[in-house]
C-alpha cells in the first residue's frame, strides 16, 4: 500500500523532486519563447498587409 504523504490532489509523488520542477520551468520558458516569436509574427504579416493596402489604395486613386 503506498504512503500517505497528507498532500492532497492527484499529482505523483515526483512532482515534489527538483528534476520535475527545472523540467516544468523549462517547458514554461520554451511557451514563453513560442509566443513571443508567434506573436512577432503574427505583427509582421499585419504590418505587411497594411502596408499593401495602403500600396493598392495609392494606385487606384491615382487612377
């Protein structure tokens, strides 16, 4: 029979270890990372686009 340990919830008993937690942090900084770049990228393709419309919309008024 396992050992109570007087923690509840369901997480294992390796999620106490320092392991665990560097491997945690580690995943958070690498999200963190994910969305700065997706969202830099995500400004870029706006910026592009607008900067085409505003192209496109020159050009026709000129016509």
């Amino acid at each position: 029979m396992a050992e109570l340990t007087g923690m509840a919830g369901f997480t294992s008993p390796i999620a106490d270890k320092s392991f665990a937690k560097r491997r945690r942090a580690g995943v958070e900084l690498f999200a963190t990372l994910a969305l700065a770049v997706s969202l830099l990228v995500a400004a870029t393709a706006v910026s592009i686009g607008m900067a085409r419309a505003q192209a496109l919309h020159a050009v026709i008024v000129r016509l």
